[in-house]
C-alpha cells in the first residue's frame, strides 16, 4: 500500500530535477514556449491523477485495474465489477478533479494577487481572502441562499472582495502599500474570520453547515460531480480574463506609474484582475473550504523555476497547483487510512515552512 | 509647431495648489530642462506631461491634440518616461523589461513578433545593454539598470522623452555617460527630450532652454545663460551661489557657497563670493 503513494512524490520530484537542470530563464517567453510548458504540465497533471485514481484505502490492485480500464478501452465495456466502478468514477475521479481544479483555482488567484499588492507573500489564505469568502458561504447557507443559484458561491465571492477592500484599506497609507503591514493586515482579519467562523456554526444547528474543520482547514472528501462542474466552470471564466490580462499584470508588477506610463489604465486592469481572481477564490472556498498555501507555493515555485511572466507563470502556476493538490489529497485520504485528514492539514505542514523560508530569505 | 504646448495649468493636490498658470511650449527636437528647490512642483508637472495627473485647470496639447482626448495607450506611443529607479520585486530579466517598452503598440495580450524584437534588440544596441539583455534587473548596478530603463523608453518609439530625476543615484562618470546618451538621441533621431533635474550644472551643459520653477509657477525660462543668474538662483532657492563660466564649455556654472563663514574656507581669500 505504502508504495503507491510515494509514485507521485517521485513524479514531483524527477519533475523538479528536469525543470531545475533547464536554463529556462534565459529565454523570453513566446506562444511556442507558453504551449510547450503548458503541455508537459498538463501531461504530469494526467499522469498524477491516474496515479491517484489508482491509490486509496480500498484495496483495488493496480494491475487489475489498469488491465480493466485497458480492456474497457478497447472492448467499450468496463470489465469491472460494479463496487469498482462506484469507487473509482463516483468516489475517486470527482474528487480528483475537483482537486485539481481547486489547485488550480487558488494557485491561479495567488499568481494574481502577488502580482497586484506585488508582494511575494500574498496568498487568498494568507491574506484572509478565503476566510473572507467561507464567511461569505457559511452566512448564504444559515441565510438559506441556496434557493438561488449560485447564491452560495456569489456570497463567497462578495466575502472575498469585501475582504480585500477591508485588507487592502487596512494596510494602505497615503500612496503606499507596505509589504508587513498588508501581512499583519491579512494575519488580523483572518484571526477575526476563524473566530466567526466559530460562533455562526457554534450557534447555528443548520443540517447542510459542515463542520468548522471543513471551513477552517479545508476538506476535498465531498466532492461530487455538481461542484466539479461549479468550479470548473468559473475557473475556466476566471482563468481566460486573468489571461487576458496577464501581459497588463506584467507591467503593473513593475510599478503602477509604470504600467500607467506603458499605456495600461492600471484602474480598470487592477479591478477586472481583483474580481476575476475573488471569483475563483470565492467559488473554490465555497465548495471546498480554505486550502491554505497553495496559492503561496505554487506561483512561487513556477517563478524561480520558469521567470515572471505572467503569461507564461499563469498557465503553468495553475496546472501544476492542480497536481499539487491531488497529490496532497491523496496523501491526506491515505496517509492515516482508513481515517482521512484534511487537506488543509497536509497544504500547511508544506506550505507554513516554506512562507517562513521565505520571509527569512527575502530578510525584510 | 511647437510639440508640447502647455497652457494655464493649474494642479492641486487637496486643497494645496502645486502648480499655477503654468505656460510653456516645447519645439520638437528641443531639449528642455527643468529646475526647482524640492516641492516646486517639477515632478508634478512632469506627471501632469505625461498624463498620470490631470490638472484641474488649463490645457496640455501633444501633436496639436489636447491632451484630454488621447487615450493611454495612444499617448504612450508619442511619450517615454525614464524614471528616477526602479527596483522588481519579482526577478525580470533585462530583455523582458526592454520588451515592456513595446507595450503600448501591442494589443492587450498579443505576444511580442519578430518587429518587437528587432525594435527591443536595437534599442539595447543603442544603450550599450545588449550584452546584459539575460541578466535579472535586480543584478545590475544603479547606472546599468539606469540604461536598461532608457533601452525600454526607446523600444516605446518616442517622440518625447521626459526624464525624472533620472541621475539622482548615479556618480559623476554615469551622470555624464547618461546625458551623453540623451543627448545623442536627441541630436541624431530628433527626439525631444524634457528633463527635471537638480543639478543645475548638468542641466547648463545639455540643455536648450531652462525652466525655473518656483512655488509651483515659472520663475524664468529661457537659455542657460539666461537663467542660470546669481539673481534667479539665489531667489528660487533662497541659496548662496557663485555663478560664472564653465572654463571648457563657456555655460554658466554655479558654484555652491556654505553661509557659514568659517567653513567657507578659501571663499573669504577669492574674494569671488558675493556678497549678501
């Protein structure tokens, strides 16, 4: 059993040691590039997630079932037996996917708002957007939102920007945005966040709240074809506006004069670019709870890895934050099986470490 | 015509008037400087050039066409600002920030073609970066990073360059290196080029004309030697100066005096100082 889940932490890691030994950052970023990159993470991403859908606390064998879904390809029909098939395509799949999307989501959202507070430490966790929208879902829930559609994830959504404009408000002084003050400004709102959290599922007995737990550390174990198709859809609207203006993002890294110099309406950008980024984030909480430090890790990573464009950062921040959550939440269904953790728990215990490496390595 | 013409602005900022019923025009090819103590409203007016501040009151024309109706990206095509630094937080390489400078004449997410490129490549070429082009901005030293910013305002393909304080880090040698370099580009392309500085001295040597700024409003503008005067310094910066000729140029040249007598050492032997 042990040895299926160390397939995908080998993967990640020959990933690294391919990516590291490449000079990538000599090189300017062009179409060709965007879509190569892109294609071989989308490869590492297919080949993580069939992996995954291999591993878990029943004990299907590998062999078996790859030999049953080879014959299912060629035949049409699954030569599975009927459990098989409701734990790998009613269990396993979705959750994969949702993972994957929930990744990629927040991943995609911390690309955007390092990029916009420019600071290398903004994530929607870190900086309290998640609590912000989970408030946001937990009220649409108690509140009975879920008559309308989409009022669940539109409240998280409005949670997220009035977190942002709370946070955003907190830490700006005169012109400037202090790269501390918009941390301690997101560490002080998320306190706040965690402990209303607490008292509206304290003090409410609403059926369909899940757990604090859920909210707080966030959980992929409910996943069912309806939130794949949900987050998914507003990835894929999110991500295309994000795209759009990644180039813009660009400029507006190197300063707002700058960009404005440079002929961007830095206004304009900055807003589409903050509600594109709340959307993804506010619907991905609302359906999976806060998942911290995705959105810390991952853009980190691809940028030392693959430069700073963001046409290029974008795409692959968002496929290989896909494949690091499914591997976290293989880890997280598996790790202490049959018991299962959050996957909060497991995105922490990496993620935590490597903020503080940062912190110390950037020597504020 | 005149490629800049400024008429009766006025800026405030909350309340507090920075700039008032300031005129000027710029010819095309001229190079134009602009003095002033701190908080004279240069880099004021130098935003309100290019658009980053709209004045409450008067009129910018560029080209001929009012200010107010050119759209940003269209304004960026015409003006280049070299500003006084610019340090990343995140690690751009030289050729990627040069390509910036090719933002304006791209749509909103096109990629750079094969013109780019040449235009980027060339600009590089011009200000000596080639060589640096694979290099992150942040590993360059103040003057490299200084010409890299330069390499970027010309990928813009300009006609106006406006500068902002772009020397202030800068030792002597690449203060010199730097306005050598906008001085050729504005011999050569005719690139007109609007400079604040607060070395009076640098802004003698390279200049056309000077405007001096006071209190937000133009004290006097004109040629070097004509406003380069013990009177008008003395008066804008409340200052104690020496002005006479530049012995190799013939500009005028200000020479700084301490108001303390004993610290002016050879000042009381010259007998040069003026005085008060």
């Amino acid at each position: 059993m042990l040895k299926y889940f160390f397939i995908p932490i080998f993967i990640f890691s020959s990933f690294f040691v391919f990516a590291t030994t490449r000079n990538v950052n000599n090189k300017v970023v062009t179409l060709s590039r965007v879509i190569r990159v892109s294609l071989f993470l989308f490869a590492v991403f297919i080949i993580i997630s069939l992996i995954s859908l291999l591993v878990g606390p029943s004990h299907l064998g590998m062999i078996y079932l790859l030999k049953g879904l080879l014959s299912g390809i060629y035949s049409g029909d699954l030569s599975l037996i009927a459990t098989e098939k409701t734990i790998l395509f009613s269990i396993r799949l979705p959750r994969i996917i949702f993972a994957g999307i929930v990744g990629a989501s927040l991943s995609a959202a911390g690309v955007v708002f390092q990029g916009l507070f420019r600071n290398p430490l903004a994530d929607p966790y870190i900086l309290g957007i998640s609590g912000g929208a989970a408030v946001g879902a937990i009220i649409g829930i108690i509140a009975g939102a879920s008559v309308i559609p989409f009022g669940i994830p539109g409240l998280a959504v409005s949670g997220a920007l009035l977190t942002i404009a709370l946070v955003y408000g907190i830490a700006r002084t005169k012109k400037e945005l202090h790269s501390t003050t918009l941390l301690l400004a997101g560490v002080i709102v998320n306190a706040f966040f965690s402990a209303v959290i607490m008292f509206l599922i304290s003090t409410t007995s609403s059926k369909e709240l899940r757990s604090v737990i859920f909210w707080i550390m966030g959980d992929l174990s409910l996943a069912e074809w309806s939130e794949v198709i949900l987050t998914g859809f507003f990835l894929m609207i999110g991500f295309i506006v994000m795209y759009v203006y990644s180039r813009h993002l660009n400029l507006i890294v190197s300063g707002e004069e700058t960009a404005m110099q440079l002929g961007v309406n830095v206004e304009q950008t900055k807003k589409i670019l903050l509600l594109a980024a709340s959307l993804v984030t506010g619907v991905a909480v609302s359906v999976s709870g806060t998942i911290g430090f995705v959105g810390l890790i991952i853009p980190h990573m691809m940028r030392m890895l693959l430069g700073s464009d963001h046409r290029l950062l974008l795409p692959a921040s968002a496929l290989f934050g896909g494949s690091f959550l499914i591997v976290a939440d293989t880890l997280a269904r598996t790790v202490t099986a049959p018991a299962e953790l959050p996957v909060g728990v497991i995105t922490a215990m990496c993620g935590a470490p490597y903020f503080i490496y940062l912190l110390r390595r950037r020597a504020v | 015509m005149s490629i800049v013409k400024l008429e009766q602005i006025g800026f405030k900022y909350n309340e507090h008037q920075v700039l008032k019923n300031v005129s000027f025009e710029v010819k095309k090819g001229e190079f134009m400087g602009i003095l002033g103590p701190n908080g004279s409203g240069k880099t004021t007016l130098l935003n309100v050039i290019d658009g980053i501040l709209m004045p409450q009151e008067g009129e910018i024309w560029i080209n001929g066409t009012s200010c107010n109706k050119l759209k940003r990206e269209n304004l960026a095509k015409i003006i280049a600002v070299v500003p006084q630094e610019s340090l990343m937080i995140f690690p751009f390489t030289v050729q990627e920030i040069v390509l910036m400078g090719r933002a304006p004449h791209l749509g909103k997410w096109r990629f750079e073609g094969e013109t780019d490129f040449n235009i980027a490549h060339q600009a590089m070429e011009m200000t000596d970066t080639i060589s640096l082009m694979n290099r992150s901005m942040n590993a360059l030293s103040a003057g490299e990073r200084q010409r890299v910013l330069i390499a970027r305002a010309l990928a813009q393909q300009p006609q106006i360059m406006l500068l902002d304080e772009p020397t202030a880090f800068l030792d002597i040698r690449h203060q010199i290196d730097f306005f050598d370099l906008i001085k050729a580009l504005n011999k050569n392309q005719t690139l007109t080029v609007i400079g604040v500085t607060h070395d009076i001295n640098l802004a003698s040597l390279y200049c056309d004309r000077i405007i001096l700024l006071r209190d937000g409003h133009i004290h006097c503008m004109g040629s070097p030697e004509e406003v380069i005067a013990e009177s008008h310094i003395r008066e804008v910066y409340e200052t104690n100066v020496a002005v006479d000729k530049n012995p190799v140029t013939g500009q005028p040249r200000v020479t700084l005096l301490s108001s303390h007598p004993s610290e002016g050492g050879s000042r009381s032997n010259s007998g040069a100082a003026p005085q008060l």
